[in-house]
C-alpha cells in the first residue's frame, strides 16, 4: 500500500531564497515559474488509493498518528467534500485551559538570541522587542477551540445572518466546498468579533475571541515553549512556508504539533486575530512599527501560516495584518469564557 511506502520515505530539505529585497514569491521560497512542492507530488496517486473509502475510514487515517502527512492531509482534504464529522458549528470542539497566575513574554536578554537563530528571514529587532518584557497574568479559567474556525463554520454564519463579510480567499464569492475543513482565512478582526457573538447567540453560551494572554498561554503551556510542541522548529508539525504546502490543510492533522493542551495548528495554517489591540507590556517600550504606521492602532495576531516563515509560529510573537502583502492569511479560533 503507497501509504506503507511513505512511511519510509524522507522528504528533502526545503531550501528558501532569503537575501535583501524580495517578492512575496521569493520569500516563500518560489522562483518564476511552477515547481511541483514536496506534498503535493506525493498526493496524486493517493487520492485515486483513498477516494471510496467510507467517513470514518478517512477520520481514521486523519486521526493516524503514525500515518504519513501526506495520507492525513489527502484524507482530510477528502472528508472536507462528503463532511467532516469533527466540525459541528453550533458546538464546537473546545479545550479546556486552567486560569491562575501565567508568564507571558520574553525576557528582554533574549532578544539577540532569537534574532541569531532566525536572522536568516530578515527579521527587524523591534519585532522581537514588542514581546517584552517577561510579566506575570492572572487569568481565569476559560476553554479555546481545539482548531481554527473552518470555512464550512463561516459559511453557516453567513447564510444564517446575510453578513456581509465574504472571504476574499473564496473565489468569485464562492464557498470552496473542497475547503470546507480548512481554517477560513482572509478576514477582519470585526468579522471574526461578528461570528462569536453570532454563535454566543445560537447557544446561550459566551464565545468571544481569546485574549492575548489566554492565546500565548494555551500554545505555550505551563512549560513556556517556543513552538507548541517544544523549543525546536520541526516543519513536519506546522503547516508554514518551510513545510512546503503553501495552501491551507484540513484542521488538526499536523499530529505531534498541537500544543501542551492538545490545541492544534497554533503554529501554522492560518494567523489568528485575537481580542487586544496592539499596546507595549506592562514596562515595555512603545512600537512604532511598519503595522503602527499602516493602521495606527491595530489588532494583535497570532500563529504562523502557509504563507508565513517559522520565525511567526513561535508561542510569544506579536503581529498583525500587513495589507500591503498578499501572504497575510488571517483567520481566527474561539475562546469561551466558563
């Protein structure tokens, strides 16, 4: 079975242009002309293998941890067109998150060492400053989605209230039922504001959008990682530029990089408004960054992309929406307050 053949399989590095200025297409790593990347070659054939299994023959393989990513995501992409049995928009898949007293932040000693280890990508020291300083938070217990909302979960919000907001990442207006599973992506922080209320009123329940802190700390974890899943960038566990898909995938197929409280694609697939405008720490230096120029004042996101370098998967980078690039894939996932 090719499956079994992937299993022993070793994909190749995945080599990015990284020098002066670039186009967006240089950033990730892209020449000028179509390149076949390191997934999707090894797709084709499994779609004809995969295609009449049943639902929960395809959930299996999803849920396979020892599977093959490129099984996981051809099973995933498949459950998106006959349904999904994971996503349920009126009640949605929520972990929950002790409160108490968190650490939030980077010490300001290391910053040069992060701008050492992802020097390569070009990244401005104000960036990594904006994460400090280290502070404590007390927060209350709460529950976050256990994935980013999906296109199918934004389409029943939008039939359900004539919301004007439309993806621009859904062709011609069109919902991308292929997609149906994928994170939605490629909209305001309002309109993401719009859908917890929305669903808040669906369910009696209170659906909001995480804090900052509530964010950092559910990705993070008691043990303060770098990346969801520990201290070392691993592009088999996110979906980022260095992982090669340069798309969005099916939620919560990237087993092993989900976070300390096994919430899934905090690292990649799509960025994530979050509730906070952008303000300095507690003792922090104001930011007057590329971001602060372009909005004034601007909404926090957080997570890498598909679109995005492993330098935004980490736990503690601060962001937001640059709309003078079109690599900003900007999505979101739910809070709920208990």
């Amino acid at each position: 079975m090719m499956i079994e053949t992937l299993k022993k399989q070793h994909w190749p590095e995945f080599e990015t242009i990284l020098c002066g200025e670039m186009t967006d297409r240089e950033r990730l790593g892209l020449p000028d002309y179509y390149v076949t990347d390191r997934l999707t070659g090894r797709t084709h054939a499994l779609y004809n293998e995969l295609r009449l299994l049943k639902n929960d023959e395809l959930l299996d393989i999803v849920q396979g941890r020892d599977l093959p990513l490129e099984a996981r995501l051809v099973a995933g992409n498949l459950l998106a067109l006959i349904g999904d049995p994971r996503i349920e928009t009126t009640n949605p898949a929520m972990i929950d998150i002790p409160g108490g007293a968190v650490v939030i932040g980077l010490e300001d000693s290391a910053v040069d060492d992060v701008l050492a280890r992802f020097g390569k990508l070009g990244l401005d020291g104000a960036w990594i400053r904006k994460e400090c300083p280290q502070h404590e938070v007390r927060l209350q217990d709460y529950r976050i989605g256990k994935f980013p909302i999906t296109n199918q979960e934004y389409r029943d919000f939008l039939v359900d209230t004539d919301y004007r907001e439309i993806p621009t990442s859904w062709l011609f207006r069109r919902f991308p039922i292929e997609r149906a599973n994928h994170p939605v992506y490629t909209l305001s922080a309002e309109a993401c504001d719009a859908y917890a209320q929305w669903l808040s009123a669906q369910t009696g329940r209170r659906f909001r959008l995480p804090t900052e802190s509530e964010w950092e700390f559910a990705a993070a974890g008691p043990e303060r990682r770098e990346f969801p899943w520990g201290d070392e960038f691993n592009e088999d566990l996110a979906n980022t530029c260095e992982t090669g898909l340069f798309d969005t995938s099916p939620v919560g197929i990237f087993h092993g990089g989900e976070s300390y409280f096994s919430v899934y694609d905090m690292a990649g697939n799509v960025e994530e408004y979050v509730a906070d405008n952008y303000q300095p720490y507690p003792g922090g230096p104001v930011i007057d960054d590329h971001l602060s120029q372009i909005h004034g004042a601007y909404r926090i996101a957080r997570g890498g992309s598909f679109a995005r370098f492993r330098d935004l998967a980490r736990t503690r980078r601060r962001h937001g929406h640059n709309p003078r690039s079109v690599t900003y894939a900007m999505g979101f996932r739910l809070a709920e307050s208990i």
